[in-house]
C-alpha cells in the first residue's frame, strides 16, 4: 500500500498520506476478487494502476524537489508569492496535506526519470 509500492524521497513527507489514499482503493479490488467479479490478477492490477495514477503528480513533484538543485522558475514565483499571501499559503501547504492538487500550485512537473 502507498508508498510502499513504490520508492519516493521522504523529503516531501508524504508516505503516510499516499498510505491512506491507497487503503481507500484496496478494498474494492479485494472484495471484487473474493465476490468473484473479477480475477485477483486483474483486480490487483487495477488497484495499482488507480494507485499510480493518483501518486504520480507528488511523486514528480517530490523527484523534483530532491534533485537537491535550486528551485525552478515556478517553484521560487510560488514561494515568492507565500510572503505576502495568506490564501496563496494556504494552497501551498495544501499540495502537502493532500488537499490541493501539485499542478494547481507548480503547474505539471517533469516526468521523474524511471530507474
């Protein structure tokens, strides 16, 4: 479940919150494959594709962040912009808290390279 998955940089700090998005998924995949409505294979599959499609915008996010590299253009606009705006704060530490989507804050990541 989570990120346990797949391997993420903990600077992000979001194990725990892509834990708990990913329980929410499993138990439908689960009871399908016990009630007989689809085969474990196809059940499980689906649960981890639902999985890393939800993941990867604050996986990409998370990449970028640990390339240990100075912040991109939009990154530092949108840090810039945390001083004076409280709302703006609010939606940056809400990609964090799960409630905001990466993209609405820092616009699409890079695709994290695939090693």
């Amino acid at each position: 479940m989570g990120d346990a998955g797949y391997t993420k940089d903990p600077c992000t700090g979001q194990g725990i919150t892509d834990t708990f998005a990913s329980a929410d998924l499993l138990p439908s995949a689960v009871d399908d494959a016990l009630r007989g409505r689809r085969g474990w294979t196809e059940a499980l599959c689906d649960y981890q594709r639902q999985r890393d499609t939800a993941a990867m915008p604050m996986y990409e996010f998370t990449y970028e962040q640990s390339s240990m590299q100075p912040p991109p253009p939009v990154m530092a606009e949108a840090l810039a912009a945390l001083a004076d705006d409280p709302a703006e704060t609010d939606r940056f530490f809400g990609v964090f808290a799960g409630t905001v989507p990466v993209s609405d804050v820092f616009g699409a990541p890079e695709p994290a390279a695939v090693v």
